[in-house]
C-alpha cells in the first residue's frame, strides 16, 4: 500500500483496490484506517478507470468500403 497509484500496473491496482474492499467490509478497521483506506480506493478505483477507458479509446475496428478498402475507424463496441 505504499506503492504511488500511478506506478501500479491495472491488474496490480485492481488488486489492491479488491484487498482495501475487504478490509472495509471485514469491519475490523478503525474509524481512522478505514477512512485512509477509502481514499485510497477511491485513487484506486480513479485509476482503473483512467486505464480502462483509455485502453477502450486505443481498440478501434477498421470500417471498410464497398471494395473492401479501409476507409475509416469506429470505436470499439465490446460485447
């Protein structure tokens, strides 16, 4: 947990964001240490995000014309 958010990797942050889930939930965190712990989930969870959505922003598919040619892109539409 001393590790700066912006030098996690998503899966390493995830992890950590999944661990301060639990001790919250576990109830057995002071009032002091869970609100540390929230905050730090939230930069957390802020973070996922960030690479989440950027990550979405750099998967395009190709839009083809009549010929077959590549004419343009268009987000990706996961699902």
């Amino acid at each position: 947990m001393d590790t700066p958010i912006e030098d996690l990797s998503f899966e390493d942050a995830l992890k950590e964001l999944e661990r301060i889930v639990g001790r919250l939930e576990s109830g057995e965190a002071s009032l002091d240490e869970s609100i540390r712990l929230y905050e730090r989930g939230d930069r957390l969870r802020a973070r996922c995000a960030e690479r989440l959505d950027a990550a979405q922003a750099r998967i395009e598919a190709i839009r083809l014309d009549a010929e077959g040619k590549p004419t343009a892109t268009r987000p990706f539409a996961a699902g």
